[in-house]
C-alpha cells in the first residue's frame, strides 16, 4: 500500500528504511523525500515507525551521545545563574 502518493512510496520501503535506522519522519524524508512535498503522508509515517520500535530511538530515550554522533559537554553555570 501506497504511504506517500507524491512520491510513490510504500510502507514497505518506510519499514525498510526504519530497519536501516531512521527513526523519524524527517529521516525518512531524507532516505526516500517521502512527506517532503503534500505532507499527507506525515502521519500515517508517524504511526508506521510506532514507539519503541527503532534501535536508535531507545538509545537516544536512554541519554546515549553516541547515537547522535556527538560528545555531551557539561558547562558551568553562568555567574548569578543557580544551577537547578
């Protein structure tokens, strides 16, 4: 079935590419542009990818840097600022 009719794609290729890693709407936009032209089909890839089912999505839930390629840096407070 048919998911993104502007580009022609389908749940099929959505699922392929959530099992290669992307995890959101807007990765899956940049694998395959579903959802980069209407936006109809935002939703229904939003529902396809579901919670919890990504990998990546339950390191990034877990505070891992290493999912986001980044390195977390804890900066001091600015002065007169109280630290929550």
């Amino acid at each position: 079935m048919y998911v993104c009719s502007c580009f022609g794609i389908t749940e099929q290729q959505v699922r392929k590419h959530a099992e290669q890693g992307a995890c959101t709407p807007r990765q899956i936009a940049s694998a395959c542009k579903a959802g980069t032209d209407c936006g109809s089909c935002v939703r229904r890839i939003q529902a396809l990818l579901g919670r919890g089912a990504c990998p990546r999505r339950e390191l990034v839930d877990q505070g891992s840097a290493e999912v986001l390629g980044a390195e977390v840096v804890i900066l001091p407070a600015a002065p007169g600022v109280r630290a929550a």
